[in-house]
C-alpha cells in the first residue's frame, strides 16, 4: 500500500468522516491532479448515477485536490459546498484520516488512463475494501499476480465508469466479498 495501513477505531472513522461533511456513500480516489488521472470522467460518472436517480460522493485526496469540491455535472465540476455538493476535494490529509476514509469507503476508485501500477487499488486491497478501477493491462495485472478482485470499467466512457459505480452500489454482498478475498489474497 502506498498509504500505512493505521487501524483507526470505528467510531472514530465515522466521526473523522463526518468532521469532513463527507456524506454516504462515497468512493475515495486518492490522485495528483493530472490529466491522465481521468478525473473529468469519473465526475461525469457520478452526473450519469445522479440522473439514474443514484446517488454516490466522490472524495478525491491529494495535492491540490481542494480544487475539485462542488457539484458533478455533464462536463465538470460546478463549484460549490453545500446543499447538493456530490464531489469533495480535501487536499493532503493525514494517514489517520486516509485510513478512515478508506474504512468508510463504498469503494476505492482508479479511473485512470494508464499506470505502471494501482496503489489506490493496493490501498483498497489490503484494507478489504472494494476496488473499481480502468480496465487497462497495467491494472488487470494485479488480478492474477496478487490474487485480488475488482470491477473494471472503460476509463474513457463515463458511462462504463457510472455502470461499475451503480454495479457495486446495487450488489454490495458481491464487493464486499471481492473485497475480503482480495484482502486475504
């Protein structure tokens, strides 16, 4: 994992969590703003769910990632805090308050266009919680050489990304079993 793994009481995640006016469900996408990130698709993601009538939060950690708080839309984010706020950037935050929010996390998402590797995923992974990532060979390795589980998704089509978000959201048993066999993978 690229983040330490701090086991952070229950309650104490939860009230962290909730300090931070981060609604649930959320996914947590650990990132660098830079382009091949795919943070622009992955906002158009949650706009598909919020017009299926699903609604999911995306937190996003990370340098400048206070940069990307409001409301997802059709083509980006609309700034704002609030009343209907579905995207939260935090910027850097602690390892304590990393590991609580992976603890309370729907899933960890990786939308990204490539990668020598997914460390949000080995994030995910090690801590038992469920991984969605690119469908891109860097990723898929993972798979078969550290016996681990995710939803893929095509990285350039919002709505293959919104399609693994609503997949998870509707089958939680079926993550959370993933989850736990990556864990022990």
């Amino acid at each position: 994992p690229l983040v330490q793994v701090i086991d952070v009481p229950e309650q104490e995640a939860a009230e962290r969590v909730e300090a931070l006016g981060i609604p649930e469900p959320y996914l947590v996408y650990p990132c660098h703003l830079c382009g091949h990130k795919n943070i622009l698709n992955l906002v158009m993601a949650v706009h598909h769910l919020r017009r299926r009538g699903k609604r999911i939060h995306l937190v996003i950690t990370g340098s400048e990632s206070e940069l990307c708080s409001g409301t997802a839309g059709p083509i980006g984010i609309e700034r704002r805090t609030g009343a209907g706020q579905d995207v939260f950037g935090l910027g850097y935050v602690n390892n304590r308050t990393m590991n609580a929010l992976f603890q309370r996390a729907a899933a960890v998402i990786t939308p990204s266009y490539y990668e020598a590797g997914n460390g949000p995923g080995m994030d995910g992974w090690v801590r038992g919680v469920p991984v969605l990532m690119s469908d891109i060979p860097p990723f898929r390795e993972h798979e078969p050489f550290s016996g681990v589980r995710a939803g893929l998704f095509d990285p350039s089509e919002p709505a293959s990304i919104a399609d693994a978000i609503e997949r998870l959201l509707d089958d939680p048993g079926t993550a959370r079993e993933n989850a736990r066999i990556s864990r022990e993978g």
